[in-house]
C-alpha cells in the first residue's frame, strides 16, 4: 500500500462565525495542502472535530473534499466507536467510495486487547475498503500493545496502523521489527516524524501539515530516503511552532495557524475554543519567523 506511505494531512474543519462548516475555506484548505505536496488526505480524523460534527455533516465534508480533490490524492475517512456492533452496520451501509478507514480504538469502554482484537476483526470483516488501525491511548484510555497489533497485521483488510502511543517510538519499534512487509506504519505525533521513520517508519498523519505542507512533505521525504541529519535540520525549525499550536489542544492552535495564513477564521466548536490573544501572538509572531526561511511557508 505504498499510496499511504508519506505525509497524510489530517485536515480541520473550517467553521463559520455562526459555526456552520465553512466550504469555501475548506476548499481554499484542500487545494493548499495538495499543492503543497502532500500524500494522502485524512478527512474526519481528531482534527476535524469529529466529535462536534452530526453523521450528516462528516458525510457531506467527505463528499465535498472527494469533490474538490482536483489531485486524486488518496483518501482516507475516520470511521470509529466505541459500540462495536453498530460501528459494523456504519461500515456495511458505507457506500462513499474512499481508499481506506482509519479506525480508532474503542474509547472509554477500557476493552482488554482480546477485545480489541475481537473488535477490530469485526470491523475489518464488514469493510468494502482496507482498515488502518488508530492506537492513541491519551485520547482512548487503552493502549493497543504490539502482539495485538501483529495479530491484527495478519488480517487481509487490516494494512496499517497510525501509531500514537505515549511511548510511540519505543512500540514503534517492536511493530516494525515483527510486522509483514507489506504492513503501513506511520506515526501520529509531529515531533517524532525523523526517530520514528528512523526505526522503520513509513511517513506521518500529520497535523502542522494543515499549514506547512511544503515542509513536513519535505522533512518525512528527506528521514524515508535516509538523510536523516537533514530532516533533523527541518524538524528543528519547526519544533516552536509545533510546541505552540498543541500547547491549548488540538487542532486550536493549527486554526489559529491557518487564520493567520488567510485560511478560516479560527473558530472551534464547544467544548473546545478558540486559541488566546497570547497563544495567537505568539503564533504570529513564529510565523513571521518561518516566513524568512526559504521553503517553510
């Protein structure tokens, strides 16, 4: 599956003042990130505010960016729960043609890894398009170890995962050392794309690709042909930026990111808001900083 190997962009969810879903900045978003070289697009991930969105608008924001994707970039759409047997019935009357599921980690039931597996072989059971696992226990409160991970990998529909465990690197790791060949593992964290891609990686969903998708494109090119000191280089000029735009949560500071790019207006949907005036001087004034340097904006 090399189509998912690279940088995908987890794209936000432009809102209107009236907190509407904003199309015309979600196209201007579309075409910016492709453009700018990205890989794949992520539509409905943690960034886009799924939570906050009715079953009617996240259907109508993929048919939209399918619409707009004027590139042909492949595209993944984040179908989850924590209802196994009605996130099966989703996935049987899913009848949108994308090129892959990202499916996150049942959350709150604290399933143990035999439930894991169990519910994660049901979905990929019921799937007309393959499976890309999503671990990322600060947001689901259970983490999915390797073995489950192996076992899963061995499932025809199940082609990847995106690995955001709090210890990503070391997982990481003990995945790509036991996975099939043919197994996507790409990471969830920004700030470990070069270590990460280091011991056997294969790119990164990404969240500053909102904004800079010239660069991360660039850095996750430079660590998967090797180069490693100079996607250091480029992951170092972007360690502030990173550090702002998830210091009041995510994906807060990357639409105050994009605002300031001319790119929506910022707005969040409870219960999550707006970035501070601190945060959003501070994020201008990076900017200004990144807009010196050739090939950061």
């Amino acid at each position: 599956m090399d189509k998912f190997r690279g940088t995908g962009v987890a794209l936000v969810t432009p809102f209107k003042e009236d907190l509407s879903v904003d199309y015309d900045a979600l196209e201007q978003l579309v075409n910016h990130v492709s453009e700018g070289g990205v890989d794949y697009l992520v539509v409905m991930g943690t960034t886009a505010e799924s939570p906050t969105l009715t079953g009617k608008e996240k259907l109508e924001v993929l048919k939209f960016v399918i619409s707009k994707n004027n590139k042909k970039l492949p595209i993944v759409y984040g179908l989850g729960g924590n209802d196994t047997q009605a996130l099966v019935n989703k996935f049987k009357n899913f009848d949108i043609d994308v090129d892959a599921f990202l499916v996150v980690c049942p959350f709150y039931n604290k399933p143990s890894q035999r439930g894991l597996q169990l519910h994660y072989e049901a979905i990929a059971e019921a799937a007309s398009k393959p499976i890309i696992l999503y671990n990322v226990p600060k947001r689901t409160s259970v983490n999915m170890v390797t073995k489950t991970v192996i076992a899963l990998s061995q499932h025809p529909n199940i082609i990847g995962i995106k690995e955001a465990s709090g210890d990503t690197v070391v997982q990481a790791e003990e995945i790509a050392r036991k996975m099939p060949d043919d197994f996507i593992l790409t990471s969830g964290d920004d700030d470990l794309i070069t270590p990460f891609i280091k011991c056997g990686g294969h790119g990164v969903i990404s969240v500053i690709a909102n904004a800079l998708p010239g660069h991360t494109s660039d850095l996750v090119n430079a660590a998967l042909a090797g180069d490693y000191s100079r996607s250091k280089v480029m992951a170092n000029d972007m360690e502030e930026m990173l550090r702002l735009i998830f210091s009041e949560g995510n994906p807060t500071g990357v639409k105050a990111l994009l605002q300031q790019m001319g790119i929506g207006n910022g707005k969040l949907r409870l219960p999550l808001v707006e970035a501070s005036e601190s945060l959003r001087s501070q994020i201008a004034e990076e900017y200004k900083i990144l807009n010196t340097k050739k090939g950061m904006i």
